[in-house]
C-alpha cells in the first residue's frame, strides 16, 4: 500500500486536473452578454429594451416604395415590435443578428426603412420590420434571432435571444418595407 | 631524452582501440540517433523544408475571379474621375478618383463591413496601414470612400456567401495615373482571436500573403 | 490572546497592507467613476431660467392638446424664449416623471404640432419666439414631470411641469 500510495495520488490529482480544466467556462464567459431566452409572439424585456418578435417570411425581393427601391435575393424579412422600458434617450434596436447553419448575418442596411436605428419610445410600441439577406441555399434551418441596442455584442449587458425555425416558412414574391410606426398612430 | 617511441607507441596502441571501440556493442545507441537524425534531414530536405519561401502572386484580369478562403474579389469596372456627386464626394487639387467597382463575396462565417469593425470583426479590406485590398503603381492620398448604392450613405455589409458589388473610390496623385501600372493587389486574410488587451471574441483580419495583383489598366 | 501576541507582527504588517490596498483602489477606481457622473442640475423655482444665452420662460402645459394614438397620451409644454444676439440652440430636452423613472424625448416626428405653435426646442433667433414639446406618454401616467434642458458642461436646467 505504501508502495502505491504515490502513484495513485498522482492519477487522481491529474484526473482532478483533467476535469477542473473540462468545467472551467470559456475566456468569452467572463465578460460575455447576457442573453434573454424568449419565444416569438410574446413581449420579452431586457434592461433598455423590450422586443417582441411577430411573422417572418421570405421572399425573392424586397422595396422600400417611398424611395423607388428594390433588391433581388434570398430575403428572410421579419416583423418586430419594440419599446424601451425605462428611458427615450439612446433607445434603438442597433445590433440584429440571426444566427443560422453556423453563420450569423446581421439585418441588412439597404432597406432605408428598416427598423434598425429607429428611436424607441417608452410606452408606446414602435412596429417595423427588418431584413436578412440570406446565400440562396438556406431556406431552411433553426435559426436565432438577437436583438441589442448596442452596435456590437455587448460585455455584461442584455441580449435578447428568440428561436426562429425556418422550416415552413412562408416566401412571397415581393414584400415592400413599410416604415417603422407607432400602434394605432391617428 | 623524451620517449617518443613510447608515445607513438601509445597513441598507436589508443587508435587502434578507438576506432574497434566506435563499432563496439556499446556505441549502438549512438549510431541509431545519428542515423535517423541523417534520414530525417534527408526527408524533410527532400520535401522542401529548408528551401527560402517563394511568393509570386497571380495576374490576374478584370473579370477574373480571386477566391481565397475568407473571400474572393473580382473586378468588374475602373473608372477615373474628379468627383462622385451623390456622395459629397471630390478629388482635391492635383488629385483624382479611382473608381473600382468590384464583387466582393465575404466566405467566412459572419458578416463583415469593408472597413471598420462589424460586431467585433475588423477585416481590414480598405482603410487600414496593412489592406487586404490595396492599389498599387500610383501613390493613395487619404482613405478610400465605398458605397453599394451611389445615392445611400449607409454603410455597406458583406453578409455570409452573399455577393454584393461595391464600389471604392481612392483619392490618387493625378500625376501616377500615368505610369501604366496601376493595380489592385489582393491578399490573403489572416483571421485571428484577440489575447489579453482584445477581447477573445473581437476577430481582426491580418495582412497575409498577397496573392494575386489585378491589373487595371485595361479598364482605364 | 497568545496567538495574537504571538503574531502581532504580520497581523500589524496585514492590517497596513489591506489598508494601502483599499486606498489605492478607491483612489484609482472608485473616483474617477464617482466624479465623471456629475452632472449638476438647476432647478428653477419661478418658471423662468437662463440658459442657451437667451431667456426661457415656462408658460403652460397641457394634456391631450393634440391628437394620440390608442392607450397613449400627449404632452405638450409650451415656452418662450427670448432669443437674442447670443442666443444658440439649447442641448437635449427630456420629460421624465417626478414620482417614477421613465424618460421621454421631443415625438415631433409622430404628433402633428402645427407651424404656428412655434420651434421644438430652444434655439437661434433674434426676436422673442414661442417653443411647442410634445411628448407622447403611455395612458397610464401621470404628472407632475420634470423637463429637463441640458446645457453646457453637464449642467441641467429644470423645470417642473404640471399639466
């Protein structure tokens, strides 16, 4: 027993080692977003932000009418509704990413109308809609949607994350971009 | 009188010795490692280790597809102009405009913008001390303006194997425009994770090796 | 008690270095932070104030003066300002509740605010002029608010305001 009593504190020590190593979070842990789980449909609150995510479907193309603009592709438009929670200043969906098949595409800016950049109110929910343009060969898949008011994936604050399958999803031919309004606006 | 003899006699006697002693059992181990340290420069000479590493990049023409692994480019149309009217844009005294219009096809797996940062990717294609997409044979005066669509200031995204054609404008010395060289060259990019001062999540794409010039002239 | 005799050495030694350590922390990090929030804000007692080199006055404010949407009320403060040889145009102007947190920006873009009720906010003008703010709050809100005038070098100038 005193013989191989050294050889088996090593074996567990460097077990031990193997698994602390196995737990231990990713350098991304420590100061990554945090994300807010919820479903489409529903109104989801982060700190300065609250979403909720409504139809989506694609379409061969997509116009902004008001500035006699259109593009050809494999687009995935999706409608949202949103309102800051606590405070007007600074309130604007900036970040929209979808994460799909491995690749994250981020809402695209062509269409003026996007609901991107678009100052939030509190109280009032403000309706647009935003556009993915997608490779030609995904229209199929589960995807994510992730909404911030930052420009970039924040350290230590709010995401919102909502699934969004797009097996079965409705395409159309031509979806026009209507601009971001408020609910019920006179 | 020294005994030279006896010396001679000695190292003789040693040699001797010494050279039975090099075939001996026990000099084994130390004739496997020379060995195979010989065969293992042998191979890795044979495969091209050692030899000075060559670098010559394709010419290519307007029209031609370069496709590398996070990108490829091909160059539809050049023009030289003084300014672009819908995007505010004039070249200064002494200066003009180079109008490339290019296909640009981002393959990596996240969206990328042409200059700047995009959710924590810089890729560095224009507008940075070490482009990815670099003209060269005239003397570039300030960074490069770029548009998708001449009306939009809206800045152009590069979305996941989606192609999009975008033109860079690049504020030149009139007076280069007449050596006939002018060249857009091509590298490769070297996508890595930030350490210690860059968050890990932050992806820069460096410089890499260049890997084909697109000659320009022609489309002048 | 022995231990503590025994030890009194390293234990006065710690006591020191935790001392240093919480000082230069607070000195180095704590702050910097504290002193970068400050923002002084104004109040103003009699409806009137100085600010953007011209005189502004509060004169009235009133609920529902322009149409809203469903489940939304509007806002509308009205001001005058004197305007001026040194008038310039005034920082960001915010409504925010006095009993609660929620802040509300200018929603000129979505409440139809005629021309003749005058500018938005606080600006450029060589004769006396009239300010309209509309604001568009959820129904479920209530007044008093403060509207708050941002000026130079973080200062606030506050009104109160009670439709």
């Amino acid at each position: 027993m005193k013989k191989t009593l050294p050889w088996l504190t090593g074996v567990a020590l460097v077990l031990g080692a193997g698994i602390v190593a196995a737990v231990t979070p990713a350098p991304e842990a420590q100061d990554g977003p945090f994300l807010i789980h919820g479903a489409a449909g529903q109104p989801i609150v982060a700190r300065d932000l609250i979403v909720q995510v409504g139809e989506a479907r694609f379409s061969d193309r997509i116009t902004v009418d008001d500035d006699d603009w259109r593009a050809d592709g494999n687009w995935l438009i999706v409608n949202l509704s949103a309102a800051a929670p606590e405070t007007e200043v600074d309130a604007a969906l900036r970040l929209v990413e979808l994460v799909v098949d491995g690749r994250e595409f981020i809402a695209s800016e062509q269409p003026s109308t996007s609901l991107v950049g678009t100052g939030l109110r509190v109280g009032t929910d403000t309706e647009g809609m935003v556009a993915f343009e997608l490779p030609d060969d995904l229209s199929a898949g589960d995807a994510e949607i992730r909404l911030s008011t930052a420009y970039s994936t924040p350290n230590l604050d709010d995401v919102i994350v909502v699934p969004l399958e797009l097996d079965g999803l409705p395409r159309g031919h031509s979806v026009e971009i209507a601009e971001p309004s408020i609910e019920g606006a006179p | 009188m020294i005994d030279l003899r006896g010396a001679r006699d000695r190292v003789r006697v040693t040699a001797a010795h010494g050279i039975r002693s090099v075939f001996s059992r026990r000099a084994t181990p130390a004739w496997i490692t020379l060995g195979s340290l010989v065969a293992a420069a042998a191979v890795l000479i044979a495969v091209g280790a050692f030899d000075t590493a060559e670098n010559e990049p394709a010419a290519v023409a307007i029209g031609e597809e370069v496709r590398l692994p996070t990108y490829a480019v091909t160059v539809l149309d050049v023009e030289v102009t003084e300014a672009v009217e819908d995007q505010f844009l004039e070249a200064e005294e002494g200066e003009s405009l180079v109008l490339v219009t290019l296909r640009l096809e981002n393959l990596s797996d996240a969206t990328i913008s042409v200059d700047g940062t995009s959710d924590g990717i810089s890729s560095h294609l224009v507008n940075s001390s070490s482009p990815l997409l670099d003209l060269s044979g005239v003397a570039v005066t300030g960074s490069a303006r770029y548009w998708r669509d001449v009306t939009s200031s809206r800045r152009p995204l590069l979305q996941p194997d989606v192609p999009a054609i975008v033109t860079i404008a690049w504020p030149v010395e009139s007076a280069d425009l007449d050596s006939d060289d002018l060249a857009l060259e091509v590298h490769e990019a070297d996508p890595q994770h930030g350490n210690i001062v860059v968050a890990s999540t932050d992806v820069t794409w460096w410089q890499g090796v260049l890997v084909a010039r697109i000659d320009l002239e022609a489309g002048r | 008690m022995t231990w503590l005799h025994t030890h009194r050495l390293s234990l006065t030694a710690l006591m020191f270095c935790v001392v240093a350590v919480a000082g230069v922390h607070l000195w180095l990090d704590v702050m910097p932070i504290a002193d970068r929030q400050k923002e002084t804000i104004t109040v103003v007692d009699d409806g009137t104030a100085e600010l953007a080199g011209q005189e502004v006055t509060l004169e009235d404010a009133r609920w529902d003066e322009y149409p809203a949407p469903d489940r939304a009320r509007v806002v509308s403060v009205h001001m005058r300002g004197s305007g001026g040889p040194e008038s310039t145009s005034c920082g960001r102007v915010t409504l925010s509740e006095v009993q609660g947190s929620r802040t509300w920006l200018d929603a000129d873009d979505v409440i139809d605010v005629p021309y003749e009720a005058g500018q938005s906010y606080c600006t450029e003008e060589s004769e006396p002029y009239d300010i309209t703010s509309v604001f568009l709050v959820p129904d479920d809100v209530e007044g008093p608010f403060f509207l708050d005038i941002a000026g130079d070098d973080h200062t606030i100038t506050r009104f109160l305001v009670e439709p």
